[in-house]
C-alpha cells in the first residue's frame, strides 16, 4: 500500500542576514495508512518544520515529499490548497476557531472551500460533532465553550472531510491534565476505531505515550523512531 | 469555490461585527445621503424654474416698444408708442411663426355683483391663450370676431373671480369695467404666481379692440405677444421680426430701433446653464464624498486584515486558496460600500421627503441618480478594497496562524 507520507532526504534552510539556519537536515520518514505518529523533540529540533512541510503549508528546499503518493513539490499553490482542503486535516494548540461563529458552522468551514453543498455540510459536520460527543453544543460559539470542548470542536473540522492525514501540533498545550486526556482519548478512539491517520507534534513524553510510533527529532535529524507497542499496552 | 458561496462568507464575516460594519459604512452613507439630498433639491428647483419659465408661455417672443428720442430727451423703453395692432398681423405672416397678440394694459376698478376690484384688464387676442397655454376653466374665450366687433366681453382670472364673484358662478353675468357693462364669457384657470412674483390670475380679459376704443383710446399696443412654431425657430423669427419692424417703421440704418424683442429662450437658456453648474457643483461633493467614504472602508479593511490574522491562516490552512481570500475580502468591501450607498440613497430619499414637507419646497430625485449613487458605491468599494484584500490573500499562512 501506498504510504501517507514519504519523505526522503528532506531538507529545509532558512536563509538569515549573514548565516542560513539548517531546520532539517536531511530527514526520511513513511507514515502508513492508520498509523498514529507522535513527533517529539525539543524547540529547534525542527519538528514544527517538519509538520508544515508534512501539512503542505511550507516548502522544502530539499529531498523529496511524497504525499498519498503524489509529489508535492510539482503541485502549485492551489493545488497544495486543494490538497490540503480534501485529504488533511488541521488540529493547533490555539483551536483557531473563528469566533461568534457557531461550533457546526465552524466545523463546517473545510467544506465550505472544499464546495460542499450546504445541506451536505450541515450534516456532515453535525455527524463530527457527534463523533466527538459535542452534538448537545452544537449551535454555541467558542466562549460559550470550555478550552477541551474547543479542542474538540477543532478535532471534528479536522476529520470532517474524511482526510488521508490529520495533522495535529501541541494540541494539548493549552488544555490542563483532564482535559488533555479527553483529548488524548478522542484521538486514540478515532485512530483505533475509524482508521484515521494521525501526525502529532508534542513535547510532552506523556502526550505522545498514546501514539503507537514516537519519532524523536534533534537538530533537524531524526533521532529515534521507535513503535511503542509495550508502552501503549502498559496504559491501557 | 462559487461567487454566491464567497459572498455568503463575506456576509457572514461583516454581521459577526456589526457595528464595526455599520460604522465603516458611515462613510459612505453619509457621502451618498448628502449627494442624494443635494439632487433632489437641485432638480427640484431646476424643475420649477423651468414650469415657471414654460408658464410664461412656450416659445414665446414679446415685442415691446423701444426709447423715443424727442428733440435730444430720451424716453425710456415703452416710451415710443409705434406698436399697433397692424404690426402684429404683419408678424403672424412671417414663416416660423405660429401666433401673435397683441397686449394692451390698464388698471381700473372693476364693479359686478355688489363688490368691486381693482386689477388688470388687458387687451388681447383669441390667440393669447394659446401663445401664454392658458385655457379657460369654465365658459369660453372670445372670438376673433368679438376682436373684429370690439364686443363688450370680458374673461376673468382666478383672483377677480374670487372677489367679485365669491359665492356665484361669472360666467353669463355681467361686469362694469370703467363704468362700461361687459358680459363675462369664461373664467380662465388659475396660473399662479408669475416668476418675479406677481400674482398672474389677478386679471381681466377683454378683445384688444375694445381696450384700444374704451380705455386708452390709443391705437398702440402695450406689446405684441409671438409664438413661434418651435423652440429652435426663435431665434430665427427674431431676426424676420427685427426685419420687418425695422422696415414697417422706416428706421434709418444705423439709427435705434424704436422696439425691443425679448426671447424666453435666452432666459431659459441662462436657468439650463445654472442648472449645468449645479450639476457640476453636486458631482464635485459626490465624488470628495465617496473618496473620503471609499478611504474610510480602506482604512478599515486594512484593520481588519491585521485583526483578523491568525483567521485567514487558519481559512488558509483549512483549504482556501489565495484568490478566494483575495475574493473574499474584496466582496466585503464592495457589500460595505454598496450597502453603504444603498442605505445611504433610501436615508437621502427620506431626509429629501422631510425638506420638502418641512420648508415646502418642490424636489425630485431622479432614480438614476440613485443608480448612479450605489453604483459608484460599488466601485469605491472594489477600488478601496482591493489593496487591504490583496495584503490578506499575500499572508504566510504559518506565520498568520502564530501571529498574536
């Protein structure tokens, strides 16, 4: 089966005044279909970079990115734009939901671009917020919710659009302990019981303890890449 | 991505900041309610200078007496008594001209029913009521042969009638005019004020012959009334009457004419021009109007593109290509603007109605003015905005999404 991702040899610079920074530095990495990745690694090590470049929203300057089997890099700004509007799906520390906006219309914003018709939409998204156990709010607006029901919110526009891949960075970052393992279980259930692809950035080792696969990142290379089989088994 | 789906965004976007909405348009609505105002009462004058001046009488030429010079004193203009009634027949021969009448005024007391007056009573033609279009409002006018005879008729306007006959109908009774019994024939309707002010139905009208034998007992007209065919004719008969005046009345070359024509054209001419400069006028404010209101909605938008940073990344992120950021942020200025304009054309109208109530003045607004209005709305709108949308549409969508 073709990978959800496959990178080789990934390479970006950021050029400065004087220098040109190095953020990765010769990656490879494959992302099978129903994985759930966490990337870790400390600030600088590269793997918000990385995610972006995974996430279609940057460019590498070097290696290859392969992504549902296509190369990116011959695909133009909309195309990425399309891409990234059918088959990804965005989680971020800040939710980013827009506000005085209802939560299912929130939800419902991927398809607005994708050009879903409007009573599709409204169902599709009424269906994710369901998944997410969020259906009861649907029609509330982000500060009329808690920072976890925000979370999952953003969760249910993630996956509204059945993507290949969801992207998720420091999404617990903004959440305390219960509400992070709410989320945290969110995740795990729709990895396990639907089969989505998840990519998660964290630094927290007890975040990406419910991954199935820890990618370590240093200074722009990948510094361990290891299944967490025992680790998951210990949890449950 | 369709153009409505964009426009339902954008709509979106402006009512979840409804007041910030409102209070760019201000702007605008202020602007076009101004120019819509301005409009109303411009054309509305523009209209009844114009009435007032077809009032007068349409295509109409008077010939009036000139200066007399008697042994080195000169009279003023009128002085010459030269006009008769012949000239005027000489006239209505001419090509382009439709009718003449003469005019021959007088002020006396006019005496019927118990009351008495004291008006105008003019000398004219049948004709006069065609070359000043005013018909009679009940009865009829006199005939030619009523002017061949210098029969003792006489046709009362709206005010005379008022006095002498409050509560009776005129027409069959009879009326003494300088102690001579005139039978009335018809009431003429009412005309109203004359431009300079003066009360236009406060007249009496009798066969010119019967005015020149009873009360002048001259054989000079007051004046000669001219209509000619068509309003581009004027000019034209003017000169075939200075001709023929000239001749009748053997001026020598280079000598003054003892006459003078007056042609409502030019004065017609002369409000169409004021009207033009009003008009430029009026398009002068509209324009620093809708520029101040379009840098208004610039300036906001711009705002608004910073405000909403972190927004456009994520629409970005989420799947929202450049051009429909660009689209959607160029829609909202445009919608501001033309609903701007629109709720500015509608305040304009109401506060125009209220002038026009209020001080009593006569105003128009012509619906393509209001057209023009919006439209030119819409088009600061799209000018305005497209620097603020293109800025959006430029973003780093990793940067506008950690943007604080």
């Amino acid at each position: 089966m073709t990978p959800v991702v496959k990178v080789n040899n990934l390479v970006k610079d950021y050029p400065m005044v004087d220098h040109t920074v190095r953020a990765l530095d010769g990656v490879d990495l494959s992302i099978e279909s129903g994985e759930f990745v966490a990337v870790m690694g400390p600030s600088g090590s590269g793997k918000s970079t990385f995610m972006h470049i995974v996430g279609l929203l940057d460019r590498p300057t070097g290696g290859n990115y392969q992504f549902e089997g296509r190369e990116v890099s011959a695909l133009s700004t909309d195309d990425l734009a399309d891409t990234r509007s059918q088959r990804l799906g965005f989680v971020f520390q800040a939710y980013n939901l827009l506000s005085r906006t209802t939560a299912v219309e929130n939800v419902e914003l991927p398809m607005v671009y994708a050009g879903v018709d409007p009573q599709l939409r409204r169902a599709a998204a009424l269906e994710a917020l369901g998944l997410v156990g969020l259906a009861h709010v649907a029609n509330h607006q982000p500060n009329q919710l808690s920072g976890g029901q925000q979370q999952r919110v953003a969760i249910a526009r993630s996956l509204v659009n059945n993507p290949g891949l969801i992207l998720a960075d420091e999404p617990t970052g903004a959440l305390d302990t219960k509400s992070s393992e709410d989320v945290m279980a969110l995740f795990r259930r729709l990895n396990e019981e639907r089969g989505i692809t998840i990519l998660l950035v964290t630094h927290e080792p007890d975040v990406a303890a419910h991954a199935k696969r820890i990618v370590t990142f240093r200074d722009g290379k990948i510094l361990s890449d290891r299944r967490a089989e025992s680790q998951e088994a210990a949890l449950r | 991505m369709t153009f409505l789906a964009t426009l339902r965004l954008a709509a979106q976007a402006l009512l979840r900041n409804r007041v910030r909405s409102i209070l760019t348009m201000l702007g605008i609505i202020i602007g076009v309610a101004a120019v819509i105002v301005t409009v109303g009462i411009g054309v509305g004058a523009r209209n009844s200078v114009q009435a007032q001046i077809n009032s007068l009488g349409s295509n109409m030429l008077i010939v009036m007496p000139g200066s007399l010079n008697q042994g080195g004193v000169r009279t003023g203009n009128g002085g010459a008594s030269t006009l008769t009634p012949a000239d005027g027949m000489a006239i209505a021969q001419l090509p382009g001209v439709a009718a003449v009448s003469p005019e021959v005024n007088s002020r006396t007391q006019v005496v019927a029913n118990g009351n008495n007056w004291q008006t105008t009573v003019t000398g004219v033609a049948p004709t006069f009521q065609f070359i000043r279009s005013w018909p009679v409002a009940s009865g009829s006018f006199f005939t030619q042969s009523d002017v061949d005879s210098a029969s003792k008729v006489a046709v009362l306007g709206q005010t005379v009638v008022q006095n002498l006959f409050p509560t009776t109908s005129p027409v069959g009774q009879t009326v003494l005019i300088g102690n001579v019994p005139y039978t009335v024939v018809g009431v003429l309707s009412s005309k109203g004020q004359s431009g300079v002010g003066q009360d236009q139905d406060d007249t009496v009208l009798i066969p010119y012959t019967a005015s020149l034998e009873r009360m002048t007992g001259q054989t000079n007209v007051g004046m000669l009334l001219v209509s000619a065919t068509d309003s581009s004719q004027t000019d034209a008969v003017q000169t075939q009457i200075t001709g023929l005046l000239e001749q009748r009345h053997r001026i020598v070359a280079g000598r003054p004419d003892d006459f003078q024509i007056r042609n409502l054209q030019d004065i017609a001419a002369t409000a169409s021009q004021t009207g033009n400069i009003l008009a430029v006028l009026l398009a002068g404010i509209a324009s620093v109007s809708l520029l101040v209101g379009g840098i208004g909605i610039m300036n906001i938008m711009l705002v608004s593109v910073t405000e909403r940073t972190r927004e456009i990344g994520l629409r970005m992120a989420v799947g929202a290509r450049n051009s429909v950021i660009l689209r959607q942020f160029l829609i909202e200025a445009t919608v501001l603007a033309t609903a701007g304009g629109a709720i500015g054309a509608l305040l304009g109208g109401l506060a125009t109605i209220g002038v026009s109530m209020t001080a009593g003045w006569a105003t128009s607004i012509p619906p393509a003015s209001v057209a023009l209005a919006i439209g030119f709305s819409a088009l600061v709108g799209i000018f305005f905005g497209y620097a603020p949308a293109r800025r959006a549409s430029q973003l780093n969508p990793i940067e506008a999404l950690r943007f604080e």
